[in-house]
C-alpha cells in the first residue's frame, strides 16, 4: 500500500516545495494535502461570511495549484487525497453557509487538478445541539441538503467524497462525547442514501482513528462495519484525553486491531498519517527525522497488513 502524510505542520515551517522534497526523502509515496489550513478566517469571521482571501481569489488558488502540481512531479510525490476547510456550516448563517459550499466546490476542483480523486469533508456537526433528537433530525437533513449539492462537481471531476467520523465537546465542562459519523450505523446510512441520491459512487469514508480512541471506539469493530465504504484514512495516536494528532505507539490506540481489520476487510487505500503535531513539537531541523520515523511505521503497518492477509 501507499503510504502518505499530511502537509500541515510541514509546509508551514518548510514550504511547499522544501516540504515536498523532506516528504519524499523520509519515504513517503503521497500527501493529504490540508486545504483547511488556508482558508484564512477565524471562526468568528467564517460565521460571519466574510470571504476567503485564498477560495475567492483565483490567482492565489492557480498559483497554489501549480505550486503543488510542480513540486509533486519534481519529488514523484502524489496528492493521495484533500483535506477541505472546516467547519463549512453555521446553523442560522446563509451567507457563511453560502460561501462555505463554494468552497467545497472549489476543493473538488483542486482536487481534480492536482491529479487527486479523493477529498475529505467533514460532515456538518451541531456540536452539544445535537443531544436533541430534534437537532440531530436536523442535522440529517443539514447534511444530505449539502453533500447533494456537491454531486454535479463530483461526477464532473471524478472525485470521491469521504465524510469522517466526529467528536465533540462541551464547552462548559469539556466532556468529550460521541459526534457525527462515530456511529458506524449512522455513517452508513449516510453514505447508502448519499450514493442513491447520485445513482453512482461519488462518497466514501475517510475513519479517523485518532477520534476512534479518544472516544473509546474499537478500530477493528468500525473497520468491519464499514466495509467497502472505507477508501481514506487518518492515521494518528492519542492518550484519550485530547485530540493530539501524533505519531502511533505514543498514545494508547491498540494498533493490532486497526491491523487487523484493514487485512481481513482487504483495505488497498493508502495508508494516511495526519499527525502534525509531532511535527509541531519539535523544531523544525527535527521535522526530517519525525516524518521518517512516521514513514517507517507506515512501512511496518503495510508489511502486518499483508501477513494477516495471508494467514486469513
């Protein structure tokens, strides 16, 4: 299998064609290219529709495109997959909500162009709302109303839309609880109607097995659940406390189940890291080395993978 990383907390300190180059030097074959990390908003900005200084400029999205197109032919390191903005809903604000379905619509363009066909969305979450059976009624239709909407761009460009498994927490008390799409159920449901609505496959599921763990969610079980709905994955750790983002084997995730289902389920997706933090905690010369270790493991993930296969 492929093994890729995301961009965020490489591009940033090293940019995008030195981010490449240390990307393809550590052995990785792909990026999960973090879109999100560009929309240039804070969330009170996003909420109040003020536009995108990158979505709504595009010399500044054709730019980046070649940026991207050209350092990945120089280094052969592919765009396994796309991470959109996020959140692109705020229940009650119709300009932010307009403004973040153009953005999703953009990021499939993008994705097109950069010769990748998978983007990551995540689904619109009504956080602590959602303890209502009223609002999660409302989220439902929230959702399928804008993942319909995508269907035209998806079927021009030929990219796969995966929806992801969420968490949220109070605010007031900071309890961590279960979000959108952790039901395995739920997520299925989703994708079932989503794919009838377009008559053809244009959603998947990226899982998340970072949220997995700090929900206490098994891996193996969801893995096994989603079968063939799953295309895309984030692979990172945590101590099941925070959302930390860091590397496998430093948190308390027990990876033999997530082994294990990927080989009994026959995954053939890449097998994709999103662990920026560990590159955060470092200094930037310490970068190479955490990305190498992080290709490593990958490398070991792949060569377990194919064992189980061939015990089943």
């Amino acid at each position: 299998m492929k093994i890729g990383v995301q961009t965020s907390g490489v591009f940033e300190p090293l940019g995008i064609e030195k981010g490449f180059e240390t990307i393809a030097e550590a052995g990785f074959d792909c990026v999960d290219l973090n879109l999100d990390a560009l929309i240039g908003l804070s969330w009170e900005e996003a909420r109040e529709g003020k536009p995108s200084p990158f979505f709504f400029d595009k010399d500044k999205v054709e730019a980046f495109v070649r940026q991207i197109r050209e350092a990945s032919r120089k280094t052969g390191v592919s765009v396994g997959q796309v991470h959109a903005p996020f959140p692109l809903h705020f229940r009650g604000c119709e300009k932010a909500n307009e403004n973040s379905l153009e953005y999703a619509k953009i990021c499939i363009r993008i994705c097109h162009e950069c010769g990748c066909g998978k983007l990551i969305i995540h689904p619109l979450f009504e956080g602590s709302m959602r303890l209502t059976p009223s609002t999660a009624q409302e989220e439902w239709k929230d959702n399928i109303a804008f993942y319909s909407e995508l269907i035209p761009e998806l079927k021009k460009y030929g990219v796969i839309c995966c929806l992801e498994n969420m968490w949220g927490q109070d605010w007031r008390t900071k309890k961590i609880y279960v979000g959108i799409c952790s039901d395995m159920a739920e997520t299925n449901r989703y994708i079932d109607t989503l794919n009838k609505i377009a008559g053809e496959t244009c959603f998947g599921f990226c899982l998340d097995i970072g949220h997995l763990t700090l929900l206490g969610i098994d891996c193996y079980e969801a893995i096994q659940a989603l079968g063939s709905r799953l295309v895309a994955l984030h692979i990172h750790d945590n101590g099941g406390i925070t959302d930390d983002h860091v590397i496998p084997y430093t948190g308390v995730t027990i990876w033999n189940r997530f082994l294990r289902g990927l080989a009994e389920t026959g995954y053939t997706g890449t097998l994709s890291f999103e662990t920026a933090e560990s590159q955060r905690k470092v200094p930037s010369e310490l970068i190479p080395a955490m990305l190498a270790y992080t290709a490593k493991i990958g490398k070991y993930f792949d060569s377990e993978i194919t064992k189980l296969k061939n015990e089943t």
